[in-house]
C-alpha cells in the first residue's frame, strides 16, 4: 500500500557493528515512518562492545533498543524496499525492485571507541541523507 512505511535493512558480516549502528540511526531519526532491520551474513555472538560505547556517547543505548546480531534472512531481503549493504560482499540476495546501496565503511571489529567515533559519525551522516530522501524531510540535528 502506498501509505505504508518503507523498510530499510542494513546488511554487514557480523552484525555487530555497523549495520547495529545504522539501524540505531534510523530508528532514532525516523521512528515509526520507516520499519528497520538490521543482520549479519555470519553474525557474531555479541554487539562490539566499542560501538556499544560510542552509540551511547550520542545518546543511544543499543543495549536497551535490544540489539542483538541476527542472521540474514531472504524474507527480510524480500520484505524491504532498501537493502543497505556494509561489506558483506555477495552473501545478501538480490530482489528486483528493490533499491541496493552499498555503503563502505570501515570495519569497527576489534577496534576500540577512539577508531569507532568516526565510522559512527559518518554512518549517522549517511542515515541524515537517507530519511532526506525516504521522507522527504531533513532530520533535526
């Protein structure tokens, strides 16, 4: 249905880091206008402890979001209109129809908060442009 929200899924290795953050960024820009998922092509046990730090240093606090890597799964590929991509190569299916980005960023796995901040920094620049253009709005600072 043309009012319904539209679904983002943000697809890393691991899913431990990146895509966690991303999808925390959107759920905090967007809310209830967007569905948001978030897995991992080989996810990991844990949210990376580091990324956990820097997300709370901007006010997030994934652990009480509830973050948890998940395993990428064709029916979250099927069900979403965007597929964000974070260097997870060619494990993510591919639908016709729906919009594929690739987003390259580095890799937060074992590194600590001083080489997380920037990666986070430009992946909640990346999700700003993003609600932009799924909204139509620019997102408060």
């Amino acid at each position: 249905m043309a009012d319904d929200p539209p679904e983002v899924l943000f697809v890393c290795v691991h899913n431990a880091g990146r895509s966690q953050m991303a999808a925390a960024f959107l759920m905090q820009l967007a809310g209830d206008r967007v569905v948001v998922r978030s897995a991992g092509s080989a996810p990991a046990d844990d949210v990376n402890p580091a990324v956990v730090e820097a997300m709370a240093e901007v006010g997030i606090d994934l652990r009480a979001m509830g973050a948890r890597p998940k395993k990428l799964e064709d029916a979250a590929v099927a069900a979403s209109d965007v597929v964000i991509t974070m260097g997870c190569g060619d494990a993510c299916p591919f639908y016709p129809g729906t919009r594929y980005e690739d987003w390259v960023l580095d890799d937060p796995a074992g590194q600590g908060v001083e080489a997380v901040r920037p990666i986070r920094d430009e992946i909640e620049r990346r999700v700003r442009v993003l609600v932009e253009e799924l909204l139509g709005e620019v997102p408060a600072a």
